[in-house]
C-alpha cells in the first residue's frame, strides 16, 4: 500500500534485516570494521554486543556480504538450541550436507571433515551465532572447541557471537574462561544520535526509491529522532506507520501532527522513557537521555537537502486531521 501510494520501488522500514536500506551508522561501521579484521587476521573468536533492537543481526548479514569471496557463511538465527547435536545439526543443514538420523559424534565429525576438505580449497567456514546469549554454555564450549580446527595456513573454523550484553556476564563463568579468553575482538553497538536517528529515516526513503525531502518536515523528524531513543528498530515501526497514517490523512507529507498521533498510538509520549514504554529489562544498560539542544546541528543526508533538528515543539498531541 505504502509503495504504490508514494510510487516507490519497494517498501521502506522493513521489518526484517535489509542489507539493500543499510545505513553506515558510526558504530555499526566500527563494529564491522573490527569484526572483519578479526576474521582477516585469522582470528578464532569476535563478539558483537548490542541492545534489543540496535541492528545486530544486519550487522552480521553485513560482515558475511564484505566477506563474500572470503569465507563461506554460515548464520544461525535461532537461540534455541540446547544440546551439540542441535547445534551441528543446523550448521550441517545451512550448508545443505546430511544432518538426519546422525548421532552427536557422527554430525560433529561430518562438519569438521566437511570444513577441513573446504579449507583444503582455499576457503574457511565463518559461523555466525545470533542470539548467543540464548546460548547454553555447553555450546559455547562446543563452538571455541571447534575453532581450534586448522590446517597449516590458518583457521577452518571461525565464529562470531552476537548478543544482547547479557552475554558478557554469561562469558565470565569459570567453565567459559578459556572460550572468553580466546575472543579476540569485542564489537559494540550504541543507539543512533539524533543526527543520525533523523538521517537514518531519509535514508530508508532514499533507498526505497523516494525523495525524503519531500515526505518528512524538519518538526516531524526531531520528534521521531527524540522518542525513537536511537533505535533503528523503533525508527522503522515508527516511521512505517507514519506513512500509512499519512496516507489515511490523504498527505504524503509527514508533519509533527502525525507523529504526534503515531506516537501515541505506541504509547510514546514526548515525556514517556523508552524503558516505560517498551519494558525494558531494567539489568540493561540504560541509554542516556536524548537532547536536542538550540544549536540545531545540520544533518547531511547523501545526496538529499541539508535538514535542521531543533526541540520538539510540542509536548500535547494534536487532534487528529480531518482526511481531505
């Protein structure tokens, strides 16, 4: 509906991971930077940590995209795997090898022949475990032991956990000290600033196909950066539903008066802390407080205007318009 109304190639705000509306954020650039030297440098272990909702498994999908042609790939998307045989058993079915009807040891021992005879070649096996911190440690153990499979020019077998920083204290348990020690790079995500939180909404129109400066005026834009918190997840919901509810309104212009209204649809008040509204567990760490301050820093979206953030002018939601 979006997509014909606004004549756009395809949908905006995805809410799967879409390596094609990827923004380069400054610290999910960084992340990726350190995790691909850490696979280069033929290193066993990277670790990738961010909150709910921070971009963490587009990240992963973004290292194996760079690493193309380097490592084949391997994501696990799932954390509900409780026992070594689940784990070996879905690794051998990503790589569309025989994983039915086969004991524990007789799986491990096909997925490091498998891995061994594609090192042989000249390639190396990158697993990715996202939602690691689902992970037992059982299996941690399992996935630094299989790291320890090399040849003469190097490692077979590298891994990447990516969780939510829960993770790091799973890592501190006595039984995982050699598992934590053999992590050689530690990649952390942080929410978007304002600037970025703004830029990262025009971005996705631009790579849907659209002209964003036409579609959301500055006040809308400091809103939904403010009450997004920097979430790029939040931001796609947020942004999503401002379109549609623009498209009831019969606008193809999102103003502050429809944030306003999508705001309170989500139970995000200009005064309303993301944790309230989200329910966030309180044991992570909470992100500072967002200001937009009167400087109004500029924000340079490629290849689009040049769009002022200012404080939200409003702190009362406005009735709804009347649909023209």
């Amino acid at each position: 509906m979006v997509t014909e109304y606004f004549g756009w190639t395809h949908r905006p705000f995805r809410p799967t991971p879409d390596l094609e509306a990827y923004y380069p954020a400054t610290s999910h650039e960084r992340a990726l930077t350190s995790l691909t030297e850490a696979i280069q440098d033929d290193e066993g272990m990277a670790l990738l940590i961010g909150q709910p909702g921070t971009g963490k498994t587009l990240v992963g999908l973004q290292l194996l995209s760079r690493l193309e042609g380097v490592a084949r790939g391997v994501i696990l998307t799932h954390g509900n795997l409780t026992t070594p045989r689940d784990l070996f058993q879905s690794v051998l079915f990503d790589l569309a090898l025989p994983y039915q009807g086969l004991t524990e040891q007789e799986c491990r021992l096909s997925l490091m022949e498998n891995c061994l005879e594609h090192f042989r070649t000249g390639g190396r096996t990158l697993l990715i475990c996202d939602e690691a911190h689902l992970l037992p440690t059982t299996l941690l153990e399992e996935l630094r032991m299989l790291t320890n499979l090399s040849g003469r020019a190097g490692k077979a077998i590298q891994v990447v956990l990516i969780g939510q920083p829960q993770l790091l204290e799973t890592l501190r348990a006595p039984e995982l000290v050699a598992c934590d020690q053999r992590i050689a790079a530690r990649a952390m995500l942080d929410a978007l600033d304002p600037q970025e939180s703004a830029d990262y909404l025009l971005h996705q129109v631009r790579a849907a196909g659209g002209r964003p400066e036409r579609v959301f005026d500055p006040e809308a834009l400091t809103l939904l950066a403010q009450q997004s918190w920097g979430f790029p997840r939040l931001l796609n919901q947020l942004g999503y539903a401002c379109l549609k509810l623009a498209i009831e309104c019969e606008t193809r212009c999102v103003d502050a008066e429809v944030v306003l209204e999508v705001l309170a649809r989500f139970g995000l008040q200009p005064e309303t802390s993301i944790e309230e509204s989200l329910d966030i567990p309180a044991d992570l760490t909470p992100i500072p407080s967002i200001e937009i301050g009167s400087d109004s820093p500029s924000i340079h979206a490629p290849g689009s205007v040049s769009v002022e953030v200012a404080p939200a002018p409003v702190t009362t939601r406005r009735k709804k318009r009347s649909a023209a």
